[in-house]
C-alpha cells in the first residue's frame, strides 16, 4: 500500500569517467576523489533535507548522474541506511541506480544489490559498435551485453536506455536494433531520439556544420515505429520515451510526472515540497563548500506560485499515456478544472487530445506533437 505522504528521493553522483559528447547533465570528469568526503557530505545534505521535509514515506529512491555505479557500494549503503532512519521505507520501495554496462562497475552490481539496489538502468544507448564510438561510449556491443546478463542475475528488476535518430539511421536499422533490444527481456526500456543540447561537444559539430541528425519527417516515423513496436511486445510507452510491461513503469519517474513530492541532494539535485522549488549547488567543489558551509548544499528554494505549480503539473502529466487529473491540478492553482484547459481547443483536437470528465490525456497520435499542443489547450503559463 502507497503511504498518505509517499516521498521521492532523487541522490546525484556527478561524476563520469568521461563526458559523452551528447550529455548536457550535471557531470564532471575524475580520475579519483575523496570517497570519505562525498560520502559524510551526502550524509549530511541528505539529514537536512530530512529535517525539513517530516512526515514522510519513502517509496522510491534513484540514484543519478554522472555515474552512480562508480560510488562504492559502501556509500549506496551508508546513503539507503541512512534514508530510512530519517523517513522510513515503503512496503516494496522501488531503489534505482544509473549505471554504465562496463565489466569493472559490472563486477560491483552483487554489491550494489546487497546494498539494497533493487533496480538498475543500464546506459547501453547503443546495439552496434559504431554508434557506440559515435556517440563517445566507453563499452563495446559484446562488454555491454555481459553487464546486461551480469545485472539480470543480481537485480529484481532491469531497464536499459537507448539512443535513436541518429545521423544516417534508416528506419530498417532502427527496427532491427529495437527488435533485438527487446528479445532480452528486461521489462522497462528508455528510448530517446537523439537530440543536439546546448553546451555539448555535439552541439558545437552540429554548428559547424559537421553533424545532421535526421529531419523531421524521418524522426516522427522512427518514433511511431517505436511505438508500434514495442506495444506489440508487450512493453507499450506509458510515457513518451519510456515503455514498460504493466506494473513494471518506473516508480520514481512516475513521482516526477504525477507531480507528487520528490526530495533532491547531491550537487544540482532538484526537488519539489510543500510548495517550494529547491536546487543544490551544481558544481562539486560549491556543493562541497555549501555542505560543509552549512550543513546542506541548498543554492536556493524558490515558492512557486499556485498557477506555476499547475502549470508544472500539466507539462509533467501529459507526458503520460494516462493524462492528468484537472481536479487534483485545479486544487494546486485555487480554481476550476475549466480555468485550465481551452476546452474549445480541445474540441477542434479530438485526435489529439481527449478531455473525459476532469481526466485530460493526449493520444497516441498526439503524442508526436506534444509540444505544439500545450499552448493551444494549456490556459495557464506552460514553462518555456
């Protein structure tokens, strides 16, 4: 049974044995660093948060980067132990960590599970070798598919993430790579178009003329034939880059995208409670600095006004096949479900988007054309 105040926590690792030239995270590249002062420094950020944030269950924990499968398994277990002396732990709590499927942090994952992992999403991002040099992978097809097998044995439950729409991929390749992912059986897959962020190594090629990835034509078929091909699989998306078997969505991203309270620690974590936006200092040297400052690596906590908390709501809540509840939104901002939503636009988008009581959801169809549907349907200010 869910608890009446179930919590989220969100705990950033932010650092990476290399930085991929597509990641716009919070992560940083190092050799070593001091594994003690992390570790006292999580601690202590992680006790703030606690006493500020009372009353509380936890009921999913994910452990974030970066490279979280490069912390030792002793600080995931200082960290749990300690999460569950401040809050308590759920029946069935879901604990996820990132993790990179190279045969060293491979060789942690029994110690990660013992620990009290339960969960682990694998960043394979890529089923042929080229795409992983392409991409700036450490790992090849044959080492990942052996942390694959590695951590199909150890953890409960299994996801890996993979990158699509990249340069030259026809659809025939795509489907082929995806077809293949799926006959391994885990029951949750991340699969995100690859997309050129500002800041990245690839968004500077992309400047200069040196990368194209695919148009818009050729994405949408990508991404409906991902649709389509996982929903025959029995891992429909519920959300629109993530697709599970049912009752195997991620629980911890369902905290996020039904806009419930998530606590953040770590450098550059985030998080949402009790009407306040909180953010941790993003470097690791200010976070560090901040924590040992003042016992929390807290940046800033900003009140979010009614009408952005409802806003928040529904730009998270329609990424889901199943929608939004506007009377729960409405609550947040003080008014009406109607105050929301155009229902005029609503009405002139039927194959879009559906409106069934105060339950608003987009369509399968709609999906593909989210974003351009928010500002005609959405009343109140959807973040930029």
């Amino acid at each position: 049974m869910i608890p009446d105040n179930p919590l989220a926590l969100y705990v950033h690792w932010p650092f990476c044995v290399s930085k991929c030239p597509y990641c716009d995270f919070n992560s940083h590249v190092r050799t070593s660093v001091d594994q003690q002062l992390w570790r006292d420094s999580l601690l202590a950020d992680l006790a703030h948060e606690a006493s500020v944030l009372p009353g509380h269950r936890l009921t999913s924990i994910f452990f974030g980067g970066g490279t979280p499968s490069l912390m030792p398994p002793e600080t995931v277990a200082a960290v749990l132990n300690a999460a569950k002396r401040h809050w308590g732990f759920a029946p069935g709590i879901e604990i996820t960590l990132e993790a990179n499927p190279s045969s060293v942090e491979a060789a942690c994952f029994a110690d990660l599970a013992a620990a009290g992992v339960n969960r682990v999403s694998l960043g394979l991002q890529a089923l042929d070798n080229d795409a992983l040099r392409f991409l700036g992978r450490a790992h090849d097809v044959d080492e990942s598919l052996a942390a694959l097998a590695i951590a199909q044995r150890v953890f409960p439950r299994v996801s890996f993430d993979l990158i699509y729409a990249r340069p030259d991929q026809s659809l025939a390749d795509w489907t082929a790579e995806l077809e293949r992912a799926l006959a391994f059986g885990t029951e949750h897959l991340s699969l995100y178009q690859l997309t050129i962020e500002p800041g990245t190594r690839f968004h500077t090629e992309a400047a200069a003329g040196r990368l194209t990835i695919p148009d818009g034509d050729t994405a949408a078929d990508l991404f409906e034939a991902t649709r389509a091909i996982t929903a025959a699989a029995g891992l429909p998306a519920y959300e629109i880059s993530n697709h599970a078997r049912p009752g195997a969505e991620s629980r911890h991203n369902l905290a996020y995208w039904r806009y419930q309270t998530y606590a953040g620690v770590g450098p550059g974590a985030h998080g949402r409670r009790g009407g306040l936006a909180t953010v941790r200092r993003k470097k690791p040297e200010n976070w560090l600095a901040a924590v040992e400052r003042n016992g929390h690596g807290l940046e800033a906590e900003e009140p979010l006004a009614p009408e952005m908390q409802a806003s928040e709501a529904l730009l998270m809540g329609l990424r889901l096949r199943e929608g939004v509840d506007l009377a729960r939104i409405a609550a947040l901002a003080g008014t009406t479900p109607d105050a929301l939503v155009d229902s005029r636009a609503v009405a002139r988008l039927p194959d879009l988007i559906r409106r069934e009581g105060d339950r608003l959801r987009v369509t399968e169809q709609g999906m593909l054309l989210l974003d351009a549907i928010l500002p005609e349907v959405v009343k109140v200010a959807v973040p930029a």
